[in-house]
C-alpha cells in the first residue's frame, strides 16, 4: 500500500487496522457496529475493498514439509513407540529430560496438524483466510472446525452460518459438512446456514455438488439456487442469493417475509430477545434492509408499520398490539 499520501494512506491505514480488529477470534457487537458506521463512508468502504482484495491475493501458506514428514513418520512407527514405553522406566533417569522435550515436541505436531476452529459469539462475525488461500466468513453465534490434508479440504459447520469463497484446487476438493448435508466445491461462492433439524445451501457463484451423509440423491446448484435438507427430498429452489448472504456486509434483506421469520431473524444478532405476542400479525409481510445487530431501528420501523408497542421485559422486548390499533 505504498505511494500512497495523505487522506488515502490514512484511509488506508484504518482500513488495514479494522481488517485486523474484524479477524480476531472474538469480535464484539459495539465493535461491529463501530465498524458499520465506519465503512459507511464510500471511500471506507473502497479502501477495506482494497485491503480485502490484497490479503486475498497473498501467497498460499503452506505446511512446514519437515513438519509432515516427522508426523507422518511418528504415526508410521506406533509399535516401535509401544517399544518405547516398556523400555522407558530404565532409561528415565539419564534421558527424562530429553523425553519430556521429545513428548513435547510431539505434542506440538499434533495440535499443528490437528483441526483448527474458530467460532463468534451472539451478535459478532468474523473472517478467516485458510491456509489454501480460502475466505470464510462467520456469521453470529457460529463454529467451524478445520481440517486440511493433502488430497482433501474440509470444513465442519459445527452451529451457526458460514460464508465461502474457495480459492481453486481441483487436487483437493473443498468440503463443507453440516449436519447430514456435504457440500463439495471447486473454486466457487456459497452461503451454508445450520437451523436445529435442517441445513440450508445458497449458490452465489460457481457450482457446487450437496449430497447426504450415508443416504442416496446428489443436488447440482447453479448460481442463484437454493436447496434444504431436512430429511426429506426437495430439489433445488430459486432464491435470492444476494439476500442470503447480504449478513457478510452488515445488512439483513427482507422481501416479503412473514414477521414472525423476521423476528427470529434479527434475533440472531442479538442477546435481548423479541417476542412476537401478536399472532395474527405472524404472517404478515416485511420488506426492509437494517443493519445486523441494530434492533431499535427494526423495532421503530414494524412499530410504525404494524401498530405495535415495543415493552421491555425481563426476558426481552416484547411487540404486542398498541391500544386502540386496528392493524391486529
């Protein structure tokens, strides 16, 4: 980012500073929506652009080769180890120190190898570059663990919603399990989300394959389709993919959706709960964009709309019918 003089390189600075804030393993809801109002400046918004698009295009980070043989080899030579131990109480007293470096070190190349996760609390997100130069957005309340090996990348979707943009290796196919779901691509974009009984896949770009786990049938998606496995058999469904994964800018998009799924939507990004005590109005449609984690602006906009009151309770806020409204 040199050459760069005055009002750019500060731009660019803070845009660099809030690329590192954003990637920590934890990231608060006030820092995210510091960083909302911060980026809603245009030439924010183009500089974090800039710095997105220059970590993307860093060198793939690869695995120390001496590292993989020494592991390979420890794991190649569980009898000799076996050996070991019954010859060890003899040898403790001249080599326990260098056994304890050496269980040490295997310890250290365990955990190098083993699967890395990464997870966000309620109302914060978070972006992760994987080793083969793959991005991995987090949305609120999720977790994912990692694992990586030479003729396979893997992503297990432990809760929560992730975002994908493969880096293309066709040697080793990414995968995405969540759930029963397995999700395979080669160089593409899609949005993964686990609900308690389902997992729902959404298409952005490329071409992904959605299978499940030790059941018959295999999904091919196109850009701008969707599918959900809940047990049952449903092909591919068109959808608004844009929408899907409008949560990776800060934004929930609503199109007709009934009130009632808008709720639980936006509490998602929130540890204050609502609560919908107006059934009749359940199904009624909302069409918006707000950003995650704001929900004063949600409750003032379906307030106005709908006749409602919001009243806070000890176990949230509450949206009931106003007295004397007849939108109920």
């Amino acid at each position: 980012m040199g050459n760069r003089h005055g009002d750019d390189r500060r731009v660019l600075e803070e845009a660099a500073a809030w690329f590192t804030r954003l990637k920590q393993p934890r990231v608060s809801e006030a820092t995210i929506e510091s960083f909302f109002a911060w980026r809603s400046q245009p030439a924010n918004a183009d500089a974090y652009a800039e710095v997105e698009a220059r970590w993307r295009q860093a060198d793939r980070v690869r695995n120390d080769p001496e590292l993989v043989a020494l592991t390979e080899a420890a794991l190649r030579r569980e009898t000799f180890w076996n050996r070991w131990k019954r010859r060890l109480p003899r040898l403790l007293p001249p080599l326990g120190l260098a056994a304890m470096a050496l269980g040490g070190l295997l310890v250290l190349v365990i955990a190098q190898f083993g699967p890395k996760t990464y997870e966000t609390d309620v109302g914060a997100q978070q972006i992760v570059r994987l080793d083969d130069g793959s991005v991995l957005r987090l949305n609120t309340d999720s977790k994912v663990a990692v694992r990586f090996g030479r003729t396979q990348r893997t992503v297990r979707l432990l809760r929560g919603e992730g975002f994908f943009e493969v880096a293309h290796d066709p040697g080793r196919p990414f995968v995405v399990e969540a759930g029963a779901a397995r999700v395979r691509a080669l160089g593409t974009k899609f949005d993964v989300r686990r609900f308690p009984a389902a997992t729902q896949v959404t298409l952005l770009e490329g071409r992904v394959q959605v299978t499940r786990a030790r059941r018959p049938g295999a999904w091919t998606l196109r850009p701008n389709q969707q599918i959900t496995l809940d047990g049952t058999v449903t092909p591919p469904q068109a959808a608004d993919a844009a929408a899907a994964s409008s949560w990776t800018s800060g934004r929930i998009r609503f199109h007709e959706t009934p009130l009632a799924a808008a709720v639980a939507e936006v509490n998602r990004y929130s540890r204050t709960p609502i609560v919908l005590d107006a059934d009749r109005l359940a199904d009624v449609r909302v069409n918006g964009i707000f950003e995650t984690g704001n929900t004063q602006a949600f409750l003032s906009a379906v307030t106005t709309l709908f006749g409602l009151e919001a009243v806070k309770t000890s176990e949230g806020v509450v949206l009931r019918r106003r007295a004397g409204s007849s939108a109920d």
